[in-house]
C-alpha cells in the first residue's frame, strides 16, 4: 500500500498528490510515469511522475478528474492510500546541448511539462515557459516554472490572464524573433495543440518533442493499447516513449485512438454521479 501524504486541488478537477514509494522516488528520471491502481478490480491509470525528493522517498502527481477511475483516486485524503504504484516506467528525457529551449505546456499539460523544465534548469539552455489555459483559474505552476525559466509567458483563452489566445501564436513570436528563436521544442497537451505547435515548427526544422498519453493497460508493451504511429511504424508510448518526434507523430490515428472507450466512461462517469446522488440523498 501506498500512503497518500497530501492532496491538494491545482484547479478545477485537478490534484496534486504527493505520494510515499520510497523505491521509485530515487531512480526515477524526467519524462518517466507510473501506473496506479487505486484498488483489486480497479482501472490502471498511467501518470507522469511531477517531482521526487529521493531523501523524503515520495513522487508527486497530477490527476485531471476527468472519468469515474480518476476521480475515486482524487478523492483518497491524506493519509489514505493507493493499493498500486508501478514504476518508473518509459524512457527519460533526453536532454540535448541545446542554446535555446520552448517548453510549452496546455491544461493538465503544464503539469506533466514541470518535470522536464526542472531537468532543463539544470543544463546551460536558455529556456522559455509558454503555458496555457482555458482562463486563469486553468493555468498552474506559473511560479514554479518562472523560478525555473528564463522566461515566463501565459495565454488564456479569454484573455483573463496573460495574452488572450492560444500558446501557438506566443511561439510563433519567437519563432520570428532571430535572437529568440529556439533550437528545440517541448509540447505537452492536448493533442490538438501539440499536433499545431508540430505544424508550425516543420518548416523551421526545429527538433520538437511531444509527449503522448494514449490508452495503456500494462505499461510494458504488452497489451498494445497505446499503440502509436510513429514515422509510418508502430511504437508503445509505454516502452518506446511518451515522447516522440512531434513531427513524425500520427496525431489523426492518435486522435481515434482516444476516443475509443469515451461512450464507456460517459457511462461510468454517470454511475458514479447517480451513486454519489444516492447516497447523499
């Protein structure tokens, strides 16, 4: 069992939990995730592990309360715990001698990008932070990626923080910008924007990188449920990412792929709120 030290909401419908796996907090590497299981019988759900502190023997993750499993586990208190943490699984991030690096990070994205942003503080690269939200109560970590970056820079959708837009025409700015225009970029979201911030760096030949997270069972190639295609062939984001050559990537058949089983968590989802009803009534 593992204990759940604390759980805080970020913001709407997503938690950090701090969790004590005193195995995997010290060899645990940026860009790597576990699979949790809250109980017997229950879903596997595949999380990027946010931070480690090694000596306390704890990781951190970020949940998005998006289905029925994901919102049992946010609402295990501290003190409580997960029957099962598996990992570290996938490759680490592979940090380049680079001069200048985007990292930009949409949603629930942002979360999964502070890891990498950390590792890169670490290294000589000049980097700079675009994350996104729907409005500001949708934009996290902001000062804990700018204590990291060289630079901070926010959009929201509705304007209500930082410049109204998307992430995408922030790096286009300094893709524009020959004293700003960076070497290498890291896109983490939803599919959607990582699939246009690929787009707008192909004909620049920038490096980008982008994180997948699509369905996984076992996390050790196995299953084949997160089966991707990667430069006309098939990869496992389990074993052979979660990061991968933005534009090499098949957003389209990723995209499929994760609308798969959406009919069968509407369901479920709505189980678990006429459950709650009842038992509240």
């Amino acid at each position: 069992m593992y204990e759940v030290l604390s759980n805080d909401i970020l913001a709407p419908n997503l938690h950090r939990l701090v969790v004590r796996a005193p195995r995997i907090a010290p060899v645990r590497k940026p860009g790597q995730f576990v699979i949790i299981r809250l109980d017997r019988g229950e879903e596997r759900i595949p999380l990027t592990i946010g931070d480690a502190d090694p000596t306390a023997g704890t990781i951190t993750l970020f949940i998005q309360a998006i289905g029925a499993s994901t919102r049992r586990i946010v609402s295990v208190p501290a003190g409580g715990t997960i029957l099962d943490v598996a990992g570290p699984m996938g490759k680490p991030t592979h940090l380049g001698n680079w001069r200048r690096v985007a990292c930009i990070g949409g949603g629930v994205g942002t979360a999964v990008l502070f890891p990498l942003v950390k590792a890169l503080a670490a290294t000589e690269s000049h980097i700079t932070t675009i994350i996104g939200g729907r409005s500001s109560q949708y934009v996290i970590l902001a000062d804990e990626l700018k204590a990291l970056s060289g630079q901070l820079l926010i959009t929201t959708e509705d304007g209500s923080l930082g410049r109204k837009g998307f992430v995408t025409a922030v790096l286009s700015d300094l893709i524009a910008d020959p004293a700003k225009k960076p070497d290498a970029v890291f896109a983490i979201g939803p599919v959607p924007m990582m699939r246009a911030i690929a787009e707008l760096t192909r004909p620049y030949g920038i490096e980008t990188i982008v994180s997948l997270n699509p369905i996984m069972i076992d996390g050790t190639g196995m299953c084949g449920g997160c089966r991707v295609v990667v430069d006309g062939e098939s990869r496992f984001a389990c074993v052979d990412g979660p990061e991968f050559d933005g534009h090499k990537v098949d957003f389209a058949g990723l995209s499929d792929r994760l609308t798969t089983y959406r009919d069968h968590e509407t369901h479920a989802a709505n189980e678990c709120r006429l459950t709650r009803e009842v038992v509240h009534a």
